[in-house]
C-alpha cells in the first residue's frame, strides 16, 4: 500500500494538525511515513501545504513529482486547484468548497467551484457548515475534510481515529470527541456523494 496526499490551505486553516493526525495513524501502526511542509506566510492568510506520502514499504524521497499524486486534500478551494498538476490520472481532489478569501483579487468562487466540479474524480464539501452542525463549531472543518479523504488513503479508518486521539489526548476527551465526530462526519458525507 502507498497513498502520496498533498494537503492544501490557507494558513490556521488546520493543515498541521491534519498532518500531525495522519502522521501519528501512520507511524503508530507501523508504516512509514515522509514528510514535507511549506508554510508561506502562514499567520498572515498565507498557502500552506503538506506533502504527505505513506506505506508499507520504505520511502526514499519526502517529495510528490507532479502527476502523482493520489489525493488532494484541500481546505480551501482555489489551493485545489493550485496543486492540480500534482494530481495523478485517477487520482481524487477532496475540496471544501467555502473559500477563505485573503487575497483581493481573489477569482469568482462560482468559476473556482465550477472548475472542481468538472473534474472527474472529486469530493467537494462544505466543511464549515458540516463541522458547525455536527460540533457545534467550524474549527473542526479540518477534520471533516480528514474524514471526507479518508475513502481514498489506504489507512485504515480506525488508525486515523487512533491518530487523533494521539494528538489531542493531552487537550482532553471533549476536544478528541468533537474532532472524532468532524471525522465522522466527513467520511459520512464521502460515501454518500461519490
């Protein structure tokens, strides 16, 4: 098994955790795992993106070469289509669709949408709103749109919950719980959608 994933945002958009949370499931459960993060400017609105590749082999390189990658994860829609060259043929493209426009020339969110939908392999989900039906906040959207790829990354289910409950033990149950039931939710709205 091997999953290359490029994880896409905006900066306190949640792509560290994201990562944190897919790293402890992977090297938990004894796969390997490289990775390699770009945090741009981060604290000012700025791209943030994580290449992620996991297996059960030993990986040489931390580095996705364009063409493949097997999913993009993105918390933000216009990121999506930043790292589309990356994408393998076959491969997904899981979007929230609610833009964080930090930029003022931003696109017309109804082409950046438009544009994703044409795609043939896709998931494209309103996290924001999913998080804040289901946790009662959107700070959880992250983990929905965790939820939402994790059809497409060969780990194992359980081993993502594993990983959030590593990472945020030490924060409490009530934080574990309300990004358990982002999670959920994501993959709950994957299936039902693909």
């Amino acid at each position: 098994m091997k999953t290359n994933i490029i994880l896409a945002g905006v900066g306190g958009q949640g792509i560290l955790s994201i990562a944190a949370a897919l790293g402890s499931a992977a090297l938990n459960n004894n796969l390997y795992m490289k990775q390699a993060e770009t945090h741009g400017m981060s604290q000012r609105g700025g791209d943030v993106q994580s290449f992620m590749r996991i297996s059960d082999r030993p990986i040489y390189s931390d580095l996705i070469a364009k063409g493949k990658a097997d999913i993009i994860l993105s918390v933000e829609p216009m990121e999506a289509l930043r790292y589309l060259p990356y994408l393998k043929e076959g491969g997904y493209v899981v979007t929230n669709s609610t833009p964080l426009i930090n930029i003022p020339n931003y696109p017309d969110i109804e082409i950046v949408l438009q544009t994703l939908r044409d795609l043939p392999h896709r998931i494209i989900i309103d996290a924001d709103q999913i998080a804040k039906e289901t946790t009662g906040q959107t700070r959880a959207s992250n983990f929905v749109m965790l939820g939402a790829a994790s059809p497409f990354i060969e780990i194992p289910f359980d081993y993502l919950e594993e990983g959030i409950r590593s990472i945020f033990s030490r924060k409490g149950e009530t934080i574990v719980d309300m990004n358990l039931k982002a999670l959920h939710a994501g993959r709950k709205f994957a299936q039902e959608n693909l």
